[in-house]
C-alpha cells in the first residue's frame, strides 16, 4: 500500500494520508464536491472514507478496493480491517 504526502499549505494538517477520513455532507455542499472529496483521500492513500449525510442520515462508506455503500439507521458502522472491533448502529450518529 503507498501512501502520499499530501500537498496542504496549512502547518494542522498532517503530511501523510490517515488511514480512516470521515467528511461531512451539509446543505452547504453539493454532491460532486463532497464526491469529490472522498475521492481525493482515497487517491492520497487513505484505506477507508465515511462520508456522513446528517440531514439524509446516512454514512456513504467507501474503501479503496471496495464499491461504495450507503448506510442508513438499521445499518452499523464498522471500521472494516483497519478499526476491527468498531461498530456503531447508524441511528446513533444522528440521535438527538
């Protein structure tokens, strides 16, 4: 697996891609931006991306050699070989 430095200009950011990236979907973005996004991280090197929908309520999961899944509230989280014993019900990420 090669992993990439990534080219931020910001001193927070690290260099090297994380092996998890979770983004948040908003009203504010729009579909291809946030597609966009995950796509980026999974070029980088970054082995999984969760992108969680709060207004859809769903997690769209996307590993770097799997197809993407959208979960929704009866769904669980997991963190695939990289988080192995992770798992969070779906509904509990938008509970009030």
């Amino acid at each position: 697996m090669e992993r990439h430095a990534l080219d931020f200009n910001d001193d927070s950011y690290p260099r090297v891609a994380p092996d998890i990236a979770v983004e948040g979907f908003s009203q504010w973005h729009n579909t291809a931006e946030a597609l966009d996004r995950v796509v980026m991280w999974l070029k980088v090197g970054t082995l999984l991306v969760w992108l969680v929908d709060a207004a859809g309520g769903t997690v769209l999961v996307r590993g770097r050699e799997s197809m993407p899944r959208v979960l929704t509230g009866t769904d669980t989280l997991d963190g695939q070989d990289i988080l192995p014993r992770f798992g969070l019900p779906v509904h509990e990420i938008f509970a009030p």
